[in-house]
C-alpha cells in the first residue's frame, strides 16, 4: 500500500481503544483519506448481520481490525466463556465480510495469550502449535489463533489478502486501570498511587513476582502495524517486541519508584504467576518490514504514571 494513502478508506475496529487511538494517530500522520472507527453501540462486531453493514456502508480498502474483549489474570479466571465467544466471533466476522466485500486488505491483531505455556524463550513464531496456552489465557488465546487459521485457509481457498500480527504486553497512556479489565502495568501503577493516597505502608502484589514479561510501548505497537499494513503480505504470523524480558518482582520495583509509592511490597504466592516467561524474537517483523521498537521503558513508564495522574477517572471507567 506505499507510504502515503490520501485516497484509502481505513475502518479501525476497535480504534476508540487503547492501542487503537495509537493507530488511528499514525494513520492520521500518514494523511490517508477517511478512518472509519465503529462503535458498538451501532455495529456490534459480534453480529453477522452488524458486520455486514459496516462493510457494505464503508466499503474499506484497509481493515485493521483490533476490537477485542480483554483482561488480565482476574477477568480471564471470571468470565474465560465470554472472552471466548466474544473475541471469536468478532474476528470471525470481520474476516469473512472482507473476504466477500473483496476487501483489499485485512489486518488482524493477535494476541501472544495464544502461545503455548511452555515455549521456548524468546517466543519464534514457529513455536505457535507446540502445546496449549496457559490455562488463565487459553480462551482468549485460542479465540484469537483461530483467526490466524480462518485467514491463511481463506488466502489459500479465495486469496484473499489477510495479516496476523502478534503485539507483546502493551502499556503507555491511555490504558485501562479499571481493575476488573487492567493489565499488570495499569494494576500496579493505581495500587501504587492508591495506597499512597491512603497512607498504607505496604501494597499485596499476585503471585511470586518470579514470572517474566516484555512490555512494548502502544505508539511502538501502532507504527509497527501500520508499517506492517503498508509493507506486508504474507500469510505468516509476525511478532511485535521491544527485545526486553523484565522479571515481574523488577517491573514492580519500576513501578513503584515512578509512582513515589515507599511503603513494602508483600507477595500473594496463594494467586497464579500466569504464563513463567515471556519475550518475543520479533526479527521477522524487523526483517519483512523494518519494525523495530524505540522506547525505552522507563520512558514509558513515567508517561504512563503521568497521563493517568492526569486523567485518574477516565482511566478507571470501565468500558467493557
């Protein structure tokens, strides 16, 4: 699609979101033609028929289709039923009305939930069908991958042109910090701000801290997708990384000097660490379309602190 899309028609579903105002603002940079964000309330994604009429009204050229219902450790062990069907649906529908509306290109966001619990580290995208995804992400991740297998059998079968990318853990401004739906970041960062509000001398963190992720900073995640939409067309699946696997016992140490919290932190071990270790090779994405991610955590950890200082009550609504 080139650098440049004056004349492009883009639907970003699920662009009213964290990661999606980040992609609808590097589409804006890019100056292309019209952005057409969908809302729920008027096309419900999870609706054949929904789907259908956005497709048939817009008539996209480009679908980056990001809408998702997510959570993190919590909401996965409350409501994996919903975070199933929800997320499969909404995929499911997307990539069959671009198929018979010809759209002329399809990006989907995975999610890496869909790797195995045991995979080795860092997460090649090969290793994707080498065993089950940890229990508390399996609905979510399997819900996900299959729109991996719906895609490439719809290129082989109809051709049509469809990409999977797979973002690492998110986090910067504009994440949710509602702690029914918030991810580690966002959990800690409020606990953090909360208990100094409160004056407690110590916060309770979930499980060892033993257990490792990499965070990628969501502007990072959104220029690769959008680099990915214009550059790539292949039928693999592609990570999105920021190279950096980050103990959570040191995450929390981050978190709690960038929130000035200096009370004690005391560990849960009865709760579940999640998945024990996560870092992505993203040396395909670097390869196929020049990705490569560009800031430096600490950076973005104090823009994050700092936009939700700043916007505490629109952070914690809870939009899902």
């Amino acid at each position: 699609m080139g650098s440049s899309w004056p004349d492009q028609r883009v639907v970003v579903t699920g662009g009213s979101g964290f990661l999606g105002q980040a992609v609808v603002a590097q589409l804006e940079a890019k100056g292309t033609g019209s952005i057409t964000v969908p809302r729920s309330a008027e096309y419900d994604l999870r609706r054949r028929d929904d789907t259908a009429r956005l497709f048939a009204e817009v008539q996209p050229d480009l679908v980056i289709h990001l809408a998702a219902r997510v959570g993190g450790i919590g909401a996965n062990l409350a409501r994996p039923a919903d975070l199933y069907l929800d997320n499969l649906l909404m995929g499911t529908h997307v990539l069959d009305e671009a198929r018979l509306h010809s759209t002329p290109k399809t990006v989907v966001v995975g999610t890496i939930c869909s790797y195995p619990k045991f995979t080795p580290v860092p997460f090649a995208e090969e290793s994707l069908w080498q065993g089950y995804p940890e229990e508390t992400n399996a609905p979510y991740g399997v819900a996900k991958l299959a729109h991996l297998v719906q895609l490439q059998s719809n290129r082989e079968q109809y051709g049509q042109n469809a990409i999977y990318l797979m973002p690492t853990n998110l986090y910067g401004p504009g994440d949710k910090f509602h702690p029914g739906v918030s991810h580690v970041i966002p959990a800690l960062v409020k606990k953090c701000v909360d208990a100094g509000d409160r004056g407690d001398d110590h916060i309770e963190v979930w499980g060892t801290g033993s257990a490792s992720r990499e965070f990628l900073y969501v502007d990072d995640a959104a220029e690769g997708i959008v680099l990915a939409a214009g550059l790539y067309d292949g039928p693999d699946p592609v990570n999105l990384g920021a190279n950096l696997e980050m103990p959570i016992a040191d995450l929390v140490e981050h978190v709690v000097k960038a929130t000035g919290f200096t009370g004690d932190v005391r560990w849960d071990t009865t709760k579940p660490d999640g998945q024990p270790r996560r870092r992505v090779d993203a040396s395909r994405a670097h390869r196929l379309f020049g990705f490569e991610a560009r800031t430096p955590f600490e950076e973005g950890l104090r823009r994050t602190v700092d936009w939700y200082l700043a916007h505490r009550q629109e952070a914690e609504a809870r939009d899902v």
